[in-house]
C-alpha cells in the first residue's frame, strides 16, 4: 500500500498524468494512508496560482472556464480545472450542447480537467478540493481553476480557497445582484459580466459598482468589474491579464492566507475528532443505545450528548 | 437568563406567536442554555407531520408551498413553514412579483412562516432547521413545511430531517431529471411536476416513471408522480391528500427515525467536540503556533493536525 502511494508520488513528480489522475482518486476516497501521501505532497506545492470561478447556475461559468483556460494555454501556462459544480458540463451534468463546446479543451495537452462528486462527500468536499489542488500544483500546473456553483455555503467555502475569486453576473439578472449582496460580496476579487452582448450588460455593471461603492467592507482596492461574452470570446485576454496582476496589497494576502491555513486546520480537525468519537460510540454499542432511548422517548438528542460527551471525558 | 428561556416556553405552550418567534431566534443563535431550553422543548414535540419540499431553482416551490398551506388550512390543520431557500420570496430573495404573491399567506393565522438565514451556519444549517421544527412542533402546529433549493448537500441534509420528501420537477427540464438521478432519488416520497399547464409535462412525468421503473434501489412503495400547476391552483387537493396519506411500510418509517435520530446525535455531538477542541487550542495559543509553522513552510496541516491530536489524548 505503502509503496503504490510512493509510487504515485513519484510518478506526478514525473508528470504523468495517469499517476495524478489515480492519485487524485485515492485521496478522494481518503484510502488508507492519504494523509501521509499528502504530507509528502505538501512541500511539492505553492507555486501554482489559484483562481475560483463562481456565480449562478446559468452564467456560463464552465464556456467561460475554458476560454480563459485557452487564453492562458496560449500565453504558454500549464492548467488545471476542477470543476465542483454539479450542474457543469465537466462534470457531465449539463445539456449536450454545452459539453460538445467543452470538449475542444480536453484535446488540449496543457489543460487537465477533472471534476469532483459533490455527493457523499458532505463537509468534507472543501477538504478534498484543497488536497486536489495541491496535487495539481505539485505536478506543477501553474494555474489551477476551480469552478463552482455559487449557490451553497459549501460552494462558499470552497471557493475561498482560491488566491483570487471571480464572481460571473450576466445581464438581466435583478436576482443576482441580490444573491451577490448576500453572500459573495467579501470573497469577490473581480466580478466579470458574461454574456455582455446581451442587453442589460451595462445596468448590471453600473449595479455592482454602485454596490462597491456603498460597501463599508472594502478596503484598499476595489475589485476591478469586466465584461466577457465567453461564448463570443470578447473580453478574455483583459479578464486573465487581470487575474494574473499580482494584488498590490501583499499584506492583505498574506492574513488572507493565515486564515485559509487555520481553516484548514480546523477542518481537519474537525473531522478527525468526529470519526474517533463516533468509532469509539459505535464500537461499544452506546450509539445504538442512545437511538434506541430517543426512539423510546425515554431521552432526547440534547441530552444524550451532554451525556455522551461527560462520559468520554471521564474515562 | 433561564428565567427569560422559561418565560418563553411558557409562552409557547400558551400559543403565544411572539414568543414563538423570539425562541426561534434565541435558539437559531445558539445563546447561552439553548441545548436545556430544547431538552425542555422536547416533551412537547412529536405530533407535527414535516414534509420537505425540494427542488431546483424556479421551480416554483414557494408558490407551491403557498397553495399547499392554504390547502391544508382550509381543511383546518395549522400550518408552519421553513424556508431555508435563499432564493425563496419568504427568506426576501426573489421577485417582487413572487413576494407579492406570498404576503396573501402571511395573513392567514393558522399559517406561521419563518426564513432561515443560510449564511454563518454553515455545517449547523441543519440542526438549526431540526430545532426550529421541534419549536414550531411543541408550538402545536399539525404540518410543518420544509422549502429548501436541491443544489447543495446541506439542503439535501436538511430535507432528510422530514418525514416525507416532494420533489419538484417543471416541464422542459431536461437538465433536471439527471440532477435528480444524481442526488435526490433516494430521498423523494413524492414527485410533483409543477408548472404543469405549460407544454412537456406529461413527457418529464414519462421521464420520471421510467426512471423509477429502473431503479432497483426502490423497495416497496413506488413514490406517486403528481402534476399540478401552483400558480393556477391545480391539482393541489390531490397532492395534499397524497402528502397526507399514511405510508402502509410502518417499518420503513421506524428505520427512516431511526437513522434520522443516529445522525442528529452524531451532529451535535461532532459540533460540540469540536467546539471544545477548538476553543482550548486557541486558548493555549497552539492554534496560532501552528498556522505560523505553515506559514514558514516547517510543517504542513496534516502533520499538525496529527500532532496536535495526539498531544490532546496524552493531555
């Protein structure tokens, strides 16, 4: 076991695409040992730059992905996509159009595209998109796209892990710029306005700047709003110029990144203090027991783990 | 502090909304002593029939929920409504058009409609929405209507805490019935195809039933396909009485509360472990130590994580 993970290891050292792809399957499995095969990961990584891409179902973020996928294939970078997005075409899940127009980038050498189940993986997909990441930057991929759904606090989560977000808009959208005040306003580096060769492009983009300059949040830069039409490819060399301009504000990135590992850490965290507990009440029967007392009526959830958690402690 | 949680049980239990909506909100943001005030809660509860509503965005959930509430006020049942959709007319994220259709309902006093807020609970999402039940439950109302957007795994968490699950479907939606496949077919009772006026109904009901004809993970009942059109208020008596009917497998439904109370348990237990393991790392300054030790390169989160957790155990 220990010698097939080694062996992967070093076969993503060698850049061998099949390695990273069966690698990246066995740490999404978490099969045994994945931690120790991603501490051996680790110090392979950092040099890759993280962009996330998130928005609203509809917005094409996946046409948009793989043009600047293209653009930045062109300009001589090495890329990986990981698609999160159930509904996007990477990941199978839209209409047939769509993944015909995707695939012309599969044929592409320097981009990798692999897409994560969201499913069974509850809690723990940001984890898994982190350690996916990682292996992609040690294979030494420079620029590594994630693309989500922006729907979820889980999609949320997932894109913060990026070094720069992009939130995509597209005209017309009344809703979305209210979905953008709820929730992705702090995450969002750069806004991009696809689809601007609809009408409406313009009201949507004097929207957002009108909501920059009402936020109190803000400090130092303001995120800088575009407009694209992936499908028509308009906009695309501006957009990845601007994604590859490094932030002024190195400070500012670097508490970013603090808090980003101490999220992680915590996460974790988290999951392996709950997978020992829970193995520890399973295998002495006192989970079953406490089912069986709530089923009873004879006591309820809150109880039972003020109890549980009293017991644990004392032994 | 407890005094105050006594008067607002009291209050409940006397049919008093405001104290209702007060508990809520004290327990949605876990203050002090929520986990005694819900023990106490418990006793009170277990009458309420919950069923969850789910489906994509534009569905027409919402006025759905609107038409199945009124429904089932006129034939004198009292009714709560959860809306943990952040798109949802109730929760102030749609339309103006939907939210005026909406504010009919807010009217009717057998009819209590509570949003919750999807943002800053992530992970806690779900046992929030289990209490909110539980407080509208011990309240007395008879149903409990459950709306959540069937995008992300938390929503499908949450509508998993219902007794009976609809699923709303909308003609045309050729993308939906393989989100469906993906993720929500072991948790559907029910499949309604709202919008049914429109063209292409009975084509999703075929797609549909043929799909769960092929299913071989479906043992028993064959979840009924309704068809209804919310805004015209068809078929909505008959989808009622279907929510209504008794499911014969009265196994089934004890092994379904079973598990439901199995993972209630594990997610609060989880949640608190891991609000002690946090709070005493962060207290004794090992925390930020590590995401230093990150920051420098000298060592990487599985590692620490290890690490830290085997110094807890020699503790």
């Amino acid at each position: 076991m220990k010698n097939s993970w080694d062996k992967l290891i070093q076969g993503i050292r060698e850049k061998d695409i099949r390695a990273m792809a069966r690698l990246i399957t066995r740490i999404e499995n978490r099969e045994d040992g994945w931690k120790t095969a991603m501490t051996e990961i680790y110090p392979l990584t950092g040099k890759a730059r993280v962009f996330g891409i998130t928005g609203s179902p509809g917005a094409g973020k996946s046409t948009l992905t793989s043009e600047i996928a293209k653009e930045l294939a062109d300009r001589g970078y090495t890329i990986g996509i990981i698609a999160v997005d159930p509904s996007s075409p990477f990941s199978g899940g839209a209409l047939l159009g769509d993944r015909l127009r995707m695939q012309q980038i599969f044929t592409v050498k320097e981009i990798y595209i692999r897409s994560m189940a969201t499913r069974g993986m509850l809690g723990g997909l940001c984890q898994a998109a982190r350690d996916v990441i990682r292996i992609m930057d040690a294979f030494g991929k420079d620029v590594i796209l994630i693309e989500t759904v922006g729907v979820g606090q889980d999609e949320i989560e997932i894109v913060k892990t990026a070094d720069r977000v992009m939130v995509v808009c597209i005209p017309g959208m009344g809703d979305g710029i209210q979905a953008i005040k709820a929730g992705v306003m702090e995450i969002a580096d750069l806004y991009v306005i696809n689809k601007a060769d609809k009408p409406g492009a313009d009201e949507v983009e004097a929207d957002i700047q009108a909501m920059l300059s009402l936020s109190s949040d803000l400090e130092g830069e303001v995120p800088p709003v575009l407009q694209t039409s992936a499908l028509k490819k308009q906009g695309i060399p501006e957009l990845v110029s601007a994604l590859l301009k490094n932030p002024s504000d190195t400070q500012k990135q670097k508490v970013k990144e603090e808090i980003r590992i101490k999220e992680e850490i915590l996460s974790l965290m988290e999951r392996e203090v709950f997978r020992q507990v829970r193995s520890a009440w399973e295998n002495d029967g006192s989970l079953q027991d406490s089912v069986s007392q709530v089923m009873q009526k004879t006591s309820d959830p809150y109880t039972i783990v003020k109890q549980m958690l009293l017991n644990h402690k004392h032994r």
